[in-house]
C-alpha cells in the first residue's frame, strides 16, 4: 500500500547464522504489529562483506514475507551482493529494479 509506512529490517557487518535467526526474530515481531499491506524493506547498505550467511537472511525473509503475503525490497545493495545472489541462482530475489516502481536505491526481492 502506498500510504502504509514500510517495516524496515536492516543487516549489516559480516552476517552470521545467530544474525540470521535474529533477523527472522525481529521479523516476526514487527509482522504481528504491522497494518495490511506494509512492504518490508531490508536495508543491506551496512554490510561489509556480503556471503552465504547475508544471502540466506534474505531467502528467508522473502519466504517469511511471502507468507504474510508482504513485498520485500533490498535497500542498498552492492555489486558483491548482486553478484552473490545471481551465483547461487537468486538473482530474481533482487529482481532487476527495471520497473521504476522501486524507490531510489531499492530493489524488489
């Protein structure tokens, strides 16, 4: 929804697998407060190093968020990560930003 305000998880440094489970914690806390229709938007801009455990985080926030039946957008991503995401066949979880429905240095996921 445009007017609704976006739930906005952010994911930074070198991700480890405790980070993982903590980002899909705090996701299903905001889920349960969040109105209908909220868009998730990851904000990625803070990673140092993007690698497995990033892509993962991201895997699974997309399900989760597709449960809920919530868009996700990647916020900040960097060419590393782009490139990590197409190497293990994810690239469609960054989608191409292509549409000009993204915000300015977002990424649908």
């Amino acid at each position: 929804m445009a007017d609704t305000k976006p739930i906005v998880l952010v994911l930074a440094g070198r991700p480890t697998p405790a980070d993982v489970r903590r980002l899909c914690d705090d996701w299903a806390a905001l889920d349960a407060r969040a109105p209908a229709g909220a868009d998730v938007v990851c904000d990625v801009g803070g990673l140092t190093r993007p690698g497995l455990d990033a892509v993962s985080a991201l895997a699974r926030l997309r399900l989760l968020a597709g449960r809920s039946g919530r868009r996700v957008r990647v916020r900040g991503a960097g060419q590393e990560l782009l490139l990590l995401l197409e190497l293990v066949g994810l690239a469609g979880l960054a989608g191409d930003g292509a549409t000009g429905t993204t915000p300015k240095g977002e990424t649908p996921a």
